[in-house]
C-alpha cells in the first residue's frame, strides 16, 4: 500500500516532483476556476457535453489541480485529469485541425498544451506524488503504525 500511494523516491527525485506537481496543479486550478463558477454551463449553449459532465471536468480541474499541488490522491486526481485532457484534445482540439504547436494569434488552439498536461498527469500516474506530499505522509504513517503493530504481536523467544 505504501509503495502505492507514494513510492520511495530518491530526495532531489520527490523535489522534481513536488516543484512539477505545484507549476501543473496550479495551472489546473486556474483553468478550473471560472468553470467551477458556472459548471453546468461553462462551455456555452451549444456545449458538445452535457450540463453533467462540464460539472465533472470543472471540478476534475479546479479540485484535481489542488490534490495535484498537495499531494493527495494523487493517482486518482492525475489519472482524472488524464481523462479530461484526453476529452479535450478528441473533442475540442482535433476537430478544430489544431497544430501540435501554436501558429499564433488567429489559428486554432495548439494540441501542445493539453498533451503537455495529459503527459504530466501519466507521468504522475506512475510515479505517484513522491515522498513530499499528503500521500508520502500517509505512507510513512502507515509504515510506523505497521511497523508498531508488527512488533507489538510478535511473540517473545527464549535464548
């Protein structure tokens, strides 16, 4: 369970992670923001989603990019977020013909953006939070208390 929730990392490795998780979560939050003001109705009245699932994606945004930044169910959020931004480059950005890097004003909305984000959150998938996280301190508390537990029940021996 542990090694779930947040591997051991190496310390500088946990650092990276912890300095990519608070840039990308941040973002996430910013972008969740105004749709979390208005989350049944944030992409208009001709939405390709219906009022239900805006409301999924702004909370996996806005709540996914807080977890991201903390630490904290880090799998679960990274792995929503995954789905979000899969949504939107299937749904939104291929059908508009994006580049996969920006043009410039008055084209289309690059793909770079959301892949960027869609790689972080797999990347987030599979290495978990690091040790500096809620996750990696669940972890290490866990450990203690089964560690505790483990030596509490083992039974004494003579010598």
């Amino acid at each position: 369970m542990r090694t779930y929730l947040a591997p051991t990392l190496p310390g500088p490795a946990s650092a990276g992670l912890l300095l990519v998780r608070l840039v990308v979560g941040l973002a996430f939050v910013f972008h969740g923001y105004p749709k979390i003001m208005n989350p049944t109705g944030w992409m208009g009245p001709n939405a390709f989603a219906p009022e239900w699932l805006q409301a999924v994606a702004a909370v996996a945004e806005f709540a996914g990019g807080i977890a991201i930044m903390i630490g904290f169910l880090t799998r679960l959020a990274a792995l929503a977020l995954v789905a979000d931004m899969l949504v939107a480059i299937v749904m939104v950005h291929v059908p508009q013909g994006a580049p996969f890097v920006g043009m410039g004003p008055g084209h289309p909305a690059s793909l770079e953006l959301p892949l960027t984000y869609a790689a972080v959150m797999v990347l987030l998938v599979l290495a978990g939070a690091g040790t500096l996280s809620v996750d990696g301190s669940l972890a290490r508390a866990r450990k203690t208390r089964v560690e505790t537990v483990d030596v509490a029940t083992r039974p004494l021996t003579s010598h």
